[in-house]
C-alpha cells in the first residue's frame, strides 16, 4: 500500500485485533453481534474471523495490503471486517448499494488483493472480475460455522507482524477534482479515538450499540469498534429499517440500544417504546442546534447530549462537547474542544493563530490523524501540512471554518465549495465534473438563499437514471 508519509508514533501500544481477542478472552460466551435474529458470542464470532482470516492470509492478504469487502448489513458483514483485520490486511470498505461506477471506481483506484463479495454476478463481483481483482465468497466455507480451530490467527501466520501503526481500513471520500480519494487510517488512530472517550463515557460490556451508517462512511468505525473493543453489543441494522424510523425505535427499544439517528428518530419517538439512552452522541454533519429544543421540552431530564466534530482524516471524531438548552436557543452549533491527545487549532492563511473570537481555518494534530490519501502524495503533502510550531508533528488541514469561544469551539462553514449531506462529505467539484460528462445543466448551491447554475452551451437530452448511476 502506498502511504508517502510515516504515520506518528501511537501513543497506544495495541491494535484493534488486540484489543477484541482481550475482550473475547474476559467474556468468550458474551454477545457480540445481533443481526436480523441472529445473536454471535465473542467465541463465535471469533472463530468464524479466524477461519476466514487464514483463507485471506492464503489469498495474500497482509500488513500493508488493502482487502476489499462488499456485503450487506449483517452477521456476516461483521465477521468479514474482523477477520481482514485478524488477516493483517486493512479493509476496504465497498458498500453494495453503492453505483456500480463508483463500487468500479473505488477498486480500480484501490486495487484490492481480495475482494469480499456475495456471489451474484451482478453484484461487486462483476466490478471485481473486470478489473481482475480476485473476489471471495466468505460463506463458502467447507467447514461448519462453529466448527473448532486452531485458535486466533497470530503473527507467525501473518506475512508480517501486525503493528499498531499498519493501516486499519482506508475509506474513500469526495475528490475537488472529481476523483474520490481513499483515506488511510492505520490502527493506532483509532485506538486513540476510543482511549479518549471511552473512560469518560464508560465503554464496556453493558454497552448496547446500533450499527446503523454505511459501512462506507467512516462514522461506522466508532459503531462496530466501539463495542467489539470494550465487551459490548453491537446490533445491526438491516440496510432497509433506516427508511422507517418508527420500525428503527421498535428495533432499538427491544434490544435496549442507544441509538444513532438521534434527529429523524426523536421525531417519531411518540407512540413507541422507549429505548434505553444513556447518552446521545451527535455527529457527521453541522449541528442545527435548533432543532433540538423539542426535545429538550419532551425530555427535561433526558440523558446527555454530546456534539462531536471529526473527519475520515481525523478519525470520526476529534472534538467534542456537552450541549444544554441554553445554547440551543442560542442558535449556536458548538464542536467544544479536542479530546485528549488530540490538538485543534485556528490558523490564518499564512499558518498564523488567529486572535480570540475571530474565524479560522481548523487544522488538526494529534495520534487521530491519518497517514494520508492512498497514491496520492501531492494531496497529502497539500493538506496534511508541517506545524509551523514546529516539532516535528503534522497538521491535518481540515478546510471547516471555526470560531473560538470561551466555551470552546463553534463551527462556521467550509473554506471551499464541500457540502455535507447526510454526513457525506461532497465536493462540489466532483459532482460538476461528472454533471459536465452528461452535459447537464449543473446548479451549484451556494447559500441558503441563493444557487447560480451553469447552463450547457446546447440542448441535449434528460439524462435517464441510468446514465446518472454511471
């Protein structure tokens, strides 16, 4: 895998593999995962990853090498991410409901050794074959699902032994140019993000976690991870719920989660059984704080709500702070303060700080940065900048604008033209550049009140759906 900058020393000695092998030793019959009716021990769900990590490790799977995994919300699609961790290898998130340009996008860029995928010919598998990657069947085993093994995979049947500092997983994000970028993120990164709020918000065993996002998107990370590192549960949400947000709370009630659709699901939480909160954690997107004095009017003593602010860079989350009624009348959208061990700053164009109060442009620094963008070293080099404090760290060049305040820090907007929808980072850019494929008219949003468009130089036909898929 090509990464051309040298990740910073972790601070954390252990990976994510390691730190889930400790949590199923302490509680090997505990369970892990729920999907769709079925339940998983830590014991079984070890097993299974291990028997499917020695089939990548056979396959070339290993420290340093990507293997993609394109499967549907389910048992199975946990299974697979933790046996290509156990492999050695980093995993490529290909999220099957994707377009299929993308999905072929993603692994000619990426160039996976194997890729995970159902068997259906019209499926990633067909993406995989034409770009001549190899592609697995992960169900097709020949051995019984809970049949014994030979143990956790270790490092002597790995091609090298696994480091914190070997790339955990890369997801691809929006590209200004029009070409999505992969982001690295090596396991150390986010072993930090969880030494860093874990304590403070107690993970462990009794915690009940819905695995509701994409898996593509990198806020999936503190879903499956959170738990599987910290003995707890984590419930899978089929593809299909997130359309219902009332069969979503039905789900989340009866098996006592804390959910992760906070906004769309506190909407609909009359009329069905309450869910177990214990805390509310915000993120993905600008918090319209707004929004949220229903339901503090509804829940007066409700559990505490906590805004975070991150990117796939930056591991998830990297700030973070409590919200109160009081700021949401205020109309401000608070991000608070890096968590521990990570640094945010405000800097002026020239790298300067800027004075107390006014806007800048937010870097970051800290063991929750990533190495960079996979084959991309002109990139990386742009945004991921020498702190001119020097030191010898780097900083990640967010491109949010930020205001500082007593209380810490409230977000402003972008330096550039990227959007968020639904907490996917788009670049504008790249949406023009496939618009101007199609010769279709392209209407950029601008403001909240204003658009300009750009008009093509003649008349051409509507684009079908497909030709918009492509």
């Amino acid at each position: 895998m090509t990464a051309p900058d040298t990740p910073d020393t972790p601070d954390t000695p252990d990976t994510l593999v390691a730190r889930f092998e400790a949590a199923a030793r302490r509680d090997p019959s505990a369970v892990a995962v729920v999907a769709d009716g079925e339940r998983l021990t830590y014991g079984a769900l070890e097993r299974r990853a291990d028997r499917l990590a020695r089939r990548l490790i056979a396959a070339g799977a290993g420290p340093e090498r990507l293997v993609g995994v394109a499967l549907p919300h389910s048992a199975a699609l946990v299974v697979a991410l933790l046996a290509v961790l156990k492999s050695g290898a980093a995993c490529l998130p290909v999220d099957p409901g994707h377009p299929p340009g993308r999905i072929a996008y993603v692994l000619g860029d990426a160039r996976p050794a194997v890729l995970l995928a159902e068997s259906d010919p019209t499926g990633p598998r067909s993406a995989a074959e034409q770009a001549g990657i190899r592609w697995m069947d992960p169900g097709a085993e020949t051995e019984a699902p809970d049949a014994d093994d030979a143990g956790p995979v270790t490092d002597g049947e790995r091609v090298a032994p696994l480091l914190p500092g070997h790339p955990a997983y890369v997801v691809y994000t929006s590209g200004s140019t029009g070409a999505p970028k992969g982001v690295v993120v090596p396991h150390s990164a986010v072993t930090a993000l969880f030494d860093a709020v874990g304590p403070r918000y107690r993970f462990g065993p009794e915690g009940i976690w819905s695995f509701f996002h994409s898996f593509a998107f990198d806020f999936s990370v503190w879903e499956i991870w959170g738990p599987l590192t910290s003995g707890g549960r984590t419930v899978v949400v089929p593809a299909g719920a997130p359309r219902s947000a009332g069969d979503f709370l039905d789900l989340l009630a009866a098996e006592g989660v804390t959910p992760s659709a906070f906004l769309r699901l506190a909407g609909a939480a009359e009329g069905h059984p309450p869910t177990a909160l214990r805390l509310v954690v915000l993120g993905g997107e600008a918090l319209d704080v707004s929004r949220l004095a229903e339901w503090y009017e509804r829940h007066p003593e409700g559990p505490p709500l906590v805004n975070r602010y991150g990117t796939a860079e930056t591991t998830v989350h990297v700030t973070g702070r409590p919200l109160d009624p009081a700021r949401a009348a205020a109309g401000e959208s608070p991000v608070g303060e890096g968590l521990p061990g990570s640094a945010v700053r405000l800097l002026g164009p020239d790298l300067s700080a800027v004075p107390d109060g006014e806007t800048g442009e937010l870097y970051v620094s800290g063991p929750q940065v990533a190495r960079g963008y996979l084959g991309r070293p002109a990139l990386t080099a742009a945004r991921f900048v020498a702190d001119p404090a020097g030191g010898g760290q780097r900083l990640y060049r967010t491109g949010d604008l930020a205001r500082g305040t007593a209380g810490g820090l409230d977000f402003v907007g972008r330096a550039d033209d990227q959007v968020r929808i639904r907490g996917f980072r788009i670049e504008l850019g790249e949406v023009e550049s496939v618009a101007a494929r199609l010769r279709a008219e392209l209407i950029r949003r601008r403001t909240a009140a204003a658009a300009s468009a750009t008009p093509v130089p003649e008349p051409v036909p509507v684009p079908t759906e497909g030709h918009i898929h492509r």
